[in-house]
C-alpha cells in the first residue's frame, strides 16, 4: 500500500492505487493536474469513499492551489471521454 502522507507519487502510480486509497487523501497531500482531478477526484465511478463523495471543485481549488477555477471548469464542462481511465472497481479486485 503506498503512503500518501509520507510520499509523493506520480500520475501512474496514483491510478494504479485509486481503488486503494481515499481520493480525500490523494487531494489532500499530493499535487495532481486538472486532467487527474477532472478524470478521477471528481468522477463519481471513482469515490468509493463516503469521504470521497462529498469532494467539491471548492476542495480541489483549496488543496491544489496551483489549479486555477476557470481551468478546472472548463476541463469539467469539456471532459467527455474517459480514454485515460483504469479498469472498474471489479475488474481491478478480481486480479488480485
């Protein structure tokens, strides 16, 4: 299980783990892109988390400074495909 709380990781090794860890967490404490926290903090196919479920643009702008909230919108209102996504929750879980 990967630490997020004491480690960075990159773009790879945070979509490998989505199902492992709380993406709270992953807002949290480390520095994701708009194109992450569009595809996966903010996709309901991956809060698997009560905590996860209430995650708001308003949070991401908080814990991810660097994201501006017209560029957060506007990759939102324009994101449509999901061709960088991972395997669903049960594809992933049967593997193990």
């Amino acid at each position: 299980m990967i630490d997020l709380y004491n480690n960075k990781y990159d773009r790879e090794i945070l979509k490998q783990n989505i199902y492992a860890v709380k993406l709270l967490d992953i807002l949290k404490t480390q520095t994701i892109d708009i194109s992450f926290a569009v595809r996966y903090i903010l996709n309901e196919s991956y809060q698997l988390h009560k905590d996860d479920t209430m995650i708001t643009v308003k949070d991401v702008l908080f814990y991810q400074p660097h994201i501006s909230k017209s560029s957060l919108l506007f990759e939102l209102f324009t994101y449509s495909s999901d061709d960088d996504s991972i395997d669903d929750f049960e594809t992933v879980s049967n593997k193990e």
